[in-house]
C-alpha cells in the first residue's frame, strides 16, 4: 500500500524538518560515522529481506494459507479459551 501526502501534510512536514533534525541529533548522537553506516547497511539489508519476504508471502502456493493450528481446529491457549468459555457460561 502506498500513502501520499497532501499538499497541506507536505508543507507541514516541512515545517517540523528543523525539529526533526534536532531530535535526530539528540536520538543518534552517539552514532559515529562508522556506526552510522554499519546501521545503514543493517537497515537497508533487513528492508531487503522483509520485501523478499512480502514477495514470497504474496505468492500463489502461499496467499491464502493458514497456519496448521487453524486448519486442524487445535486451540493453542487452552487459558484463553477458558475464559472464552467462561464469558460465554459454557463448558
């Protein structure tokens, strides 16, 4: 899904750009150049993976599936049932 922003977000965006940068500063301070970039790259690398991931999940034999507990009718959180059951006043 893709988001844009209005004319009137944007020029707000722009607005908060000095504030931002100065929280920035302060969040991420402590990052040198060097661990800026280390982070950079773990970021870019786990964007990666996430977008094969949403490619794969996207994917005919997968769209649509459902985890085994779900099509066997197996209830994982026999807690959560009881209460399920005692709001329900059944046994």
């Amino acid at each position: 899904m893709h988001l844009r922003l209005t004319l009137k977000g944007q020029n707000l965006l722009r607005e908060l750009g000095p504030i931002r940068r100065e929280s920035n500063d302060l969040m991420y301070g402590s990052l040198t150049d060097d661990r800026g970039r280390a982070l950079q790259e773990i970021m870019d690398t786990l964007i990666k993976d996430a977008n094969s991931a949403l490619h794969k999940l996207d994917a005919p034999d997968w769209r649509g599936k459902q985890a085994p507990s779900v099509q066997s009718g197996i209830h994982l959180h026999p807690a959560a049932n009881r209460s399920a059951r005692e709001r329900t006043g059944r046994r």
